[in-house]
C-alpha cells in the first residue's frame, strides 16, 4: 500500500494541496499549474464550496492529470474519490473511517490520513493508510484549529513510531523550512500557502528536492 504513494511522488518531496480562495483558480486551472511546476501527486482540496461543484471540478482536474500522468487525491470526501475513480482520499478524524474508505476504495487506493500528535499517529499506523500526515508542524493561517504546532523534534518521534508507512509533514511549511523538516524525518511536505501566495509561487526547480 505505501509503495504506491512514494511512486506517485516519483522522487519529490513536495505534495502540493490546492486551495480555490488563495489561488483564485478552479481546482483543474491549479493542477494544471502544479503539473506543468513538475507535480506528479496533487490534493484536491474544498472547504467553501458544496460537494456538487468539488464533484464537478474534480473530474475536469482528474481528466487533466490522466492525460498528463499525475495522480489526485481528494480531501475529505470518499464518495466523490469513489465516483470519479481518483487515485486516493484524504481523511480527517471527521471523514469516512480509513477501514470504510479502504472498503470502498480497494488495495490500490491512496488513503492518507491527518494527525496531530504521537498519539494519534500511533493510532494512524495501524490503519490500513498508505501514508499518515501530522501536523501543523509550525503556526498556519491556512487552517483554523486548536491544535498546537507539533514542532521537528516530536515530528523526529512520530517517525520512529509510525516506522516504514510515508510520512507527510503539514502546515508552516515554506521554502525556508523544508530542509529541516525533511531532516527531522518526513518522507513529503505538504504545502498551501507557500504554494499559492502570490509572492511563493510553486517552482520545480527550487521546491521538490532541497
Ligand atoms: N492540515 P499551509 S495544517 C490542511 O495540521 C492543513 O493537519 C493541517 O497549509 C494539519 O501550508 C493545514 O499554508 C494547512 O500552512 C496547511
């Protein structure tokens, strides 16, 4: 199952998420910039809009990877992952249980999973996930929660806990970071603001591999 997440990454180190209100793009008008950037494994990411326009907009965004050979997985919602045949979801302890999506979903599945401390990543590693996330590692504005930033030495400590499934490190992240989070032992970085802020536009050149 893990193995199919590191291929999707294809060597890169950064997962990009979309997000409609920072880009003020249609989710496939963002993919088409994170593929071009050299994405091969993007998130799907709607919080404002109704699960019918997520739906809509996601299969013009799959259609678009498909043809471009990137993978997409969409935040949150099983059913629209299950409806469009993309390549995985990302689930929150709010979503589908990973068990159900995997039912859903079959082996092949991406399923990620969001987590916020040790113990919850401890958790996380006996579910049936091809990679866990755990975060924020530092402050975000991106996502209001009362979760407190995790920081690189428990991150260190949840890669020793969850041992071989991909680890995915989220929120704070910047250019400037990326190094030391890495080091502390995530596999990928996930990236919003860095991404889609005007003045932190995604470059493959400088974001994958640092
Ligand atoms: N999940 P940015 S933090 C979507 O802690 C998300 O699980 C988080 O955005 C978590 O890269 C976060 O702009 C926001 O900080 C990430």
């Amino acid at each position: 199952m893990s193995s199919k997440f590191l291929r999707a990454l294809a060597g890169k180190r950064v997962y990009p998420i979309t997000d409609r209100q920072l880009s003020k793009l249609s989710h496939a008008e963002q993919v088409g910039k994170l593929i071009e950037a050299g994405a091969t494994l993007i998130q799907l990411r709607e919080k404002i809009y109704s699960p019918a326009v997520f739906y809509h907009q996601s299969a013009v965004a799959l259609q678009m990877a498909r043809e471009r050979g990137a993978a997409l997985i969409i935040n949150d919602r099983a059913d629209i992952a299950l409806a469009l045949h993309a390549d995985g979801v990302h689930l929150g302890p709010d979503d589908l249980p990973p068990e159900a999506a995997r039912r859903l979903l079959g082996p092949a599945a991406i399923l990620g999973y969001s987590t916020h401390n040790l113990k919850q990543a401890r958790v996380a590693a006996q579910m049936p996930v091809a990679y866990i996330a755990i975060g924020p590692i530092f402050a975000t504005a991106t996502k209001l929660s009362s979760n407190p930033p995790v920081g690189l030495a428990n991150l260190s400590l949840v890669r020793e806990a969850v041992g071989s499934i991909p680890l995915v490190a989220i929120g704070g992240i910047t250019g400037e970071n990326m190094g030391t989070v890495l080091n502390s032992g995530a596999d990928a970085v996930a990236l919003i603001s860095q991404i889609w802020t005007p003045e932190a536009q995604f470059d493959s050149k400088n974001a994958p591999n640092p």
